[in-house]
C-alpha cells in the first residue's frame, strides 16, 4: 500500500469516521509479534472514546486525528483497512477491530507488517517515521530543482536507494518504483551519479507522471480500498512477476536482490 491508496483511503476514511468515536478496540494474537516490533501500541495508549475530527494522509501513512491532540497511524501496511457498516458485515479475521459509536466497524488486517501506532501531536512531530516524510510527487513544492538536489546529495548511492529516502521524497515503495524505473527506462542498480542529465530529467517525470495518474485511477489493481474495491491503475511490473513478460517488448522480467529486496526489471528497455 503506497501513497496514491492512502490518499484514497485517507479521504474515505475521512468521509466516514469523522465525528465519531471508536468504543471498543480488539486486538487478535497476531498483534504479539507487532507489538513486540514497535508496530502497534494500541496495548498501552488509549484513544477510547475521544471524538475523530479528521483523517488525512502523510506519505505512506494515513493519520486519524482525535480531539485532544491524540492521533493514530496506519500505514507502511502490507494487508487491508476495512470499513463495515455492521457487525454482519465483520470479516472472519482480522489483526486489529475498532468498534465505532455508531455501531459501525473498522478492520485492519496487517499480512505481514503495517502500523497502528496512537500517539499525541508532539510525538507524532517528532516520530522517526510519521513526523519525518519527505516531499511526494504530487505536491507543488516537488519540483525539478528539489528532484535534482536530492541525486546530488545521494549520488554515490544505487537509483533504488531513491524508493528509501522517505525523508526526502515519500510515499512509493517497489510497487510504483519499479514502473517508474521501466518508464524511464533506467535499471534500479545504476549509480545515481553516472545518469545522465537527461536520464534525470526522463526519471523526474516519470516519477511524477506514474504517481498522478494512480492517483486519479485511485490505486493499484493489486490493492484494494475501505470498501474492497480495487483500484483502477494496473501495473506495468507488479507484484506477481514470476515468468511475467516486459508489456513494452517482450522479454521476460529479471530479478536481482538490490539493497535488501527483490526488483525486477527489462535489461532491454532498461539500461
């Protein structure tokens, strides 16, 4: 989940929990190992009660504002935050349940990791995670110039290094990155400083371009909003690569371990 579904997300969660209070908050078994992490606090900071005044989203995180200058934090998530209408509606599993004043519900289901972390305006501030996003794409101040000082500031690093870099430039992880990188036509194992002014220029806009656009078709294929329903924007590499052909000419994607993850990527159309 990147930052073109957390918008989405954010704006229906918005929409939807805005004035209200969640009553009950039920944490499963799976939340030993999170808590454990430091992925989820729910255990030990109480937002019980306290009326939502907004959500709205940062980065790869959406923020539910409460009253009193208490906040929680989904995001960084691999799963799904679900909103149910009524008890009726409850899914069979789940990581967290947030019972709602008016007898609504929210799931989340975190499959591998993913925050749910309370915490008030100041540590939110200060947090080394939530307080601390970048620029994203799609903001006005995300301009060639911030774009370019980035890559000088981290030109001995690898191009994939950029999807890291939340505190500069927020909000995509592989999913979207790697179709950025295809689109620019750049393999994520480049050093930053040997690309070329014009492989810069080519690799801003399409940052900028891919972002926008699954915005506006409201998120991936792959992931799905608070109602189920996935998004409209569909990938150009994916998730679920294995044996997949390059859509731009025909050969199979490769894989290669780089900086801790897997990328795939077309040595044709990439260089």
């Amino acid at each position: 989940m990147e930052f073109p579904e957390i918008i989405k997300i954010s704006r229906q969660l918005n929409d939807v929990l805005r004035g209200k209070r969640f009553i009950d908050i039920t944490l499963g078994d799976q939340n030993d190992k999170l808590i454990k992490w430091g992925f989820v606090n729910l255990h030990k900071h109480d937002i019980v009660g306290l009326t939502i005044e907004e959500v709205f989203p940062r980065g790869l995180y959406s923020v539910l504002r409460f009253e009193k200058g208490e906040n929680l934090v989904f995001g960084d998530l691999i799963g799904r935050i679900l909103y149910h209408p009524n008890k009726s509606r409850l899914p069979n599993k789940y990581t967290i349940l947030f019972s709602l004043s008016d007898k609504s519900f929210l799931s989340l289901q975190i499959d591998q990791y993913g925050f749910a972390y309370a915490l008030d305006d100041n540590a939110l501030s200060n947090h080394k995670y939530f307080g601390n996003q970048g620029l994203t794409p799609n903001d006005e101040r995300f301009s060639y110039g911030y774009f370019e000082d980035v890559l000088s500031k981290y030109s001995k690093h690898h191009v994939k290094k950029l999807q890291f870099l939340q505190n500069v430039i927020s909000g995509f992880q592989n999913g979207y990155f790697q179709d950025i990188l295809l689109c620019a036509g750049i393999l994520p194992y480049r050093k930053i400083s040997k690309l070329t002014d014009k492989e810069k220029t080519n690799l801003f806009k399409c940052m900028v371009e891919i972002i926008e656009k699954a915005i506006e078709l409201e998120g991936s294929t792959d992931e799905v909003d608070i109602y189920g329903h996935p998004g409209k924007y569909k990938r150009m590499i994916g998730t679920r690569i294995k044996n997949r052909i390059c859509p731009q000419c025909g050969d199979v994607f490769v894989e290669k371990n780089i900086l801790g993850s897997p990328s795939y990527f077309c040595m044709t159309c990439q260089d």
